[in-house]
C-alpha cells in the first residue's frame, strides 16, 4: 500500500520518493527483512493500570484472539508524552466499555521496532544536546522541530519507514477500533489494512510527521485543525488538504480519572487558596530527562516558600535517579521524602493527603516506564500548580506554569494554553519564571482565575477529546 508518492491527493518528487526507498532499505539491511516472520501475540496484564484493566501486547508461543468489545491504543515510547496520551485514550475507552489493550511497536524484537528504538535514541540524544549547546539548539533543533517535521516531503520517508512495522500486526483483527497516540502506529496499522484507524495527534503546531493517511486525523485544538485542513505550509506551493472525513477537532486527550472529580479538586484548592494552606506544586522531569538547569534552578527559588511552610512540593523524576541525584548534590541540604520504587506507597500517601494538610518536599522516581509516567497523573487531582514544558501535559485541566520549550513545536501548546487561560505563557529564562511563581504565590486571584477557566471549560466539553476518540475508532459517533 504505497503511501509515498502521494499524500492526500499532493505529488511527491521522485528525489524524495528515492532517498524514502533508500531509508527503508538502510534499515533493513541494519536490523534485517521480517516480511514473512510470524508474529504471534499474546495478553500480559499491565500492573500499573489494573485500575483501567488495561493488557499489553506481547509476542507469543501461541496467538490469542481479541475478546469482544476490544480496543487497542497503538504507541511508541519517545519521552513520555506518547505513553501518558496513550493512558488517556485506554482510560476512557474502559469508562465507555471496551476494554483496552496496549500496543507498544517499539518494544518488540523486530525490524519496524528497531527501526523505532533507533530514531527514538537519536531523538532523546538531540534534545539532551540542545539544551547545552545553544549553537546546536538555534541552528539545527529548533528549525528541525518546527519546520523541518513541517514539509509534506518529512512524512513520505516516514510512510516507507512505516512499512517495516506491517508483519507486528499480522493477527490483529483488520476492523479492530484501534487509536494510535504516534504516527508511526498509526501509518503501520494503515499498511496493513487495519480499517478503523484514529491518528490522535499531539501537538498543536500542524507537521507533516504527522500525516498518517487513511486514519481520521484526530486534532485537539481550532488553530491544529485548521492547519491540517489547509496543509498550510507543508510546502512552498499551495496543497491539497485533509477531507473533513479525515480529519476532526475533538477537544483535549485527558484521563477519566482526572475529569470525574474535577469539580472537587477544584474546590479543594479554592479552599487551600482561600485558607493559605501550602499550595501544592507538582513538577515533572519528562522522559527525555533534558531541561535539568531550568529545573534546578526552580527549585531552588522555591525553597525559602518550602521552609516558610506556604509551599509544598512533588517532584516526579519519572525514570531518571540521576536528576535526582544531581538535584541534591547541586542543592546542598535540601531533604525530601522519596518514594523510589514505591509505587504502593505513594498511592497510599496520595490518598491520606485528599483532605489534610502536608508540607514538605516529596521526590518520586520509578524505573517501571507505567508507574513513572503515571504519578504525575496520580498527583495531579491533589494538586493547584503543575510546573511542566509545553507538551502534552499543556493541555490537561490544572492551573499550568510554562518552563522553556524543548523543540520549536511544543511553543504553540503554551500559546494555546495561555490563551485559553488555564496555564501561564512560557517562561523561557530564570528571571521570567521566578517572576511568575513569585506573582502566582503572592496574587492568588491570578490562581483562582485558571481554576474558574478550567471550571468552564470542563463544562464546555474542551477536555473530552479522548472519549470522543474512542466514539470515533468505535464508529459510536455515527450511531
């Protein structure tokens, strides 16, 4: 199924064609040709998720059939943004009924996975390099995020790539609902032949990398949709858009869990606010692990509030100990209650403090990938601040800060924010962040605002994105 030489209806130069072909045949001369390998899949419980009974998809002696009422989210690893949206998507699908199962392409021992695992490693190395090299982040990372992954050109090498990932899906059912929260598993299952296909797309800032054509293209936010719809500036020229069949706004990606009782985390921290009890600040490391100077640097403007009992901080290093011991060798007496590894534990602690006062620093840190993505999900309800960059956590219903970008797309998530009024605008440097966390702590009306725009936005429908991506891989729109 030749998806390179066409893209929704726009020619590509047979120059891009061939150096597409070249990538795809690098690739299987490095990691081998599994075109006729079979694959056999199998169901292992994900521990982590019981709470959505959520199974992974693994490689198997013997192939087990799908039961009724099955879903599966499609996903890669690359940092955590994939995988949280991908939480999001199975969370709703168990509150609507199916039960969700977790393909994760990059996590098996073939061609198209190590494909996978391969970009991913030199992806995470650039983003760690670019934030200490600003000739590098200026001249080469900043131009490829924004507008290198822009051109329609960057998505034909893709869907050739994409190809190698077709023999994984050999005994996945071709009409399946199935939501992918990366393009490439959403361009694998489109090779091969997969029928109800939702490509949730991310980001806010329309790029080629994304184009998975076939799928319903899945888009959260008016300004993505528009630039899908025209294409606009995925090439010099003018091109042919995505049909409105193929492409819906649909709202934010955001878990079950975290909008059920939105209303009561909301008048919770009206009341700490109110009351001035420690505000709540909980802050991630994300899964490339970059951004560390920026990071440490908050936490040390947030200590004097920390000992002055007006601010309580989490502190989720996701997977990385070492950022958390950096952390403390570069601030010297700084104590914190950790729970490394004791996923049970902070479940625990997180459910004691839903109505009680706590003070103190708390670190978190989990070699499990699902148990570190997760505890920033789990603290959040518990939560009035959440200190991120403007990733997928831009779009998710708790008073934001911005930290610096890492990637010229994720600049629009905070614009997006900002201007919908639940987060702040991006706050690249020290001064810009120490000021707006000092303006948040000191003016609560300026928090108290976010909480009223989340309030009415819950209402408005703009954080349903993921059950309505269910009802459309369900085809339950159409009923």
């Amino acid at each position: 199924m030749d998806k390179t030489s066409v893209i929704f209806g726009n020619e590509i130069d047979k120059k891009t064609i061939k150096s597409a072909e070249k990538s795809k045949a690098k690739y299987i001369k490095k990691f081998g040709d599994d075109k006729d390998a079979d694959y056999k899949l199998g169901f292992k419980p994900i521990e982590a998720l019981d709470f959505i009974s959520a199974n992974n998809i693994v490689f198997s002696d013997t192939n087990c059939e799908f039961p009724k009422n099955s879903l599966i989210v499609g996903n890669i690893r690359m940092g955590f943004g994939h995988y949280r949206i991908s939480i999001a998507m199975a969370s709703c699908a168990k509150a609507l009924g199916y039960n969700p199962y977790w393909l994760d392409l990059a996590s098996f021992d073939a061609t198209g996975s190590k494909m996978i695992r391969h970009q991913n490693e030199l992806y995470s190395k650039a983003s760690r390099i670019s934030q200490k090299s600003k000739l590098f982040n200026h001249f080469f990372w900043e131009p490829l995020n924004k507008d290198g992954f822009k051109k329609i050109t960057y998505n034909a090498k893709d869907q050739k790539n994409s190809e190698l990932l077709v023999p994984i899906f050999k005994y996945i059912p071709k009409d399946i609902p199935y939501i992918a929260t990366h393009v490439w598993p959403s361009q694998g299952a489109i090779h091969a032949g997969l029928k109800n296909v939702v490509n949730a797309i991310p980001d806010n800032w329309p790029m080629g990398l994304h184009l998975s054509e076939g799928a319903i293209h899945a888009v959260q936010t008016e300004y993505a949709y528009l630039g899908y719809k025209m294409l606009n500036g995925f090439a010099k020229k003018p091109l042919k858009g995505i049909p409105e069949k193929d492409l819906k706004m649909i709202g934010c990606f955001i878990d079950h869990e975290l909008l059920c009782n939105l209303e009561e985390d909301n008048k919770l921290r009206l009341e700490r606010i109110n009351k001035n009890i420690p505000i709540r600040i909980l802050m991630t490391v994300g899964g490339a692990g970059a951004g560390y100077k920026q990071f440490m640097e908050m936490v040390k403007h947030l200590l004097p509030y920390v000992n002055k009992k007006e601010v309580t901080l989490f502190i989720n290093f996701g997977d990385h100990d070492n950022v958390y011991n950096k952390l403390i060798s570069d601030l010297k007496g700084i104590e914190a209650t950790t729970f490394f590894n004791k996923y049970n534990e902070l479940k625990k602690f997180n459910a004691d403090i839903r109505n009680k006062d706590v003070y103190g620093i708390y670190a978190i840190c989990n070699d499990n990938i699902f148990e570190a993505v997760y505890s920033t999900n789990l603290l959040m309800p518990n939560s009035d601040i959440l200190i991120t960059k403007p990733s997928e956590l831009a779009y998710y219903p708790i008073p934001k800060v911005f930290m610096k970008h890492i990637g010229g797309h994720e600049v629009y998530g905070a614009i997006h924010s900002r201007e919908y009024g639940d987060g702040t605008f991006e706050c690249p440097t020290k001064k810009e962040m120490n000021e707006m966390l000092d303006r948040l702590l000191s003016d609560k009306e300026l928090l108290a605002h976010m909480i009223g725009r989340i309030e009415v936005l819950k209402k408005e429908g703009f954080y349903d994105g993921a059950y309505n991506a269910v009802k459309l891989a369900t085809k339950e729109c159409d009923k």
